[in-house]
C-alpha cells in the first residue's frame, strides 16, 4: 500500500507571459486540441528533463 510521501505531488504555478507568446500558445493549442495548460506542462516538463540530461554530462 502507498502512502501519501510516496506519490509524486504537482504544484500550480502561475505565470505571465509576453502578448505574442501568449498568442502563439493559443494558436497552437486550437491546432493540436491540447488545452493550453497541458501544452505549457508539456513544454516545461520537456525543458526541464533536457536541462538535467545536459548538465549531468559535465
């Protein structure tokens, strides 16, 4: 049985975001069907495990 130390927690955040970065997150959001906060999650969670690969080479 799991207790509530073993499963991983997510955390809201909020962010601001320039005009036409916002724009372009809503475009891409209507073209592929992927809420805008899915999409940003994404993008985030992407960035952060390619930095941590990154830097674990040196």
């Amino acid at each position: 049985m799991a207790t509530m130390g073993d499963s991983k927690q997510q955390k809201r955040i909020a962010v601001s975001l320039p005009d036409d970065a916002r724009e372009f997150l809503e475009i891409e959001s209507k073209e592929t069907g992927v809420p805008l906060s899915n999409l940003l999650s994404y993008i985030v969670a992407n960035y952060v495990r390619d930095e941590k690969r990154k830097r674990s080479l040196f």
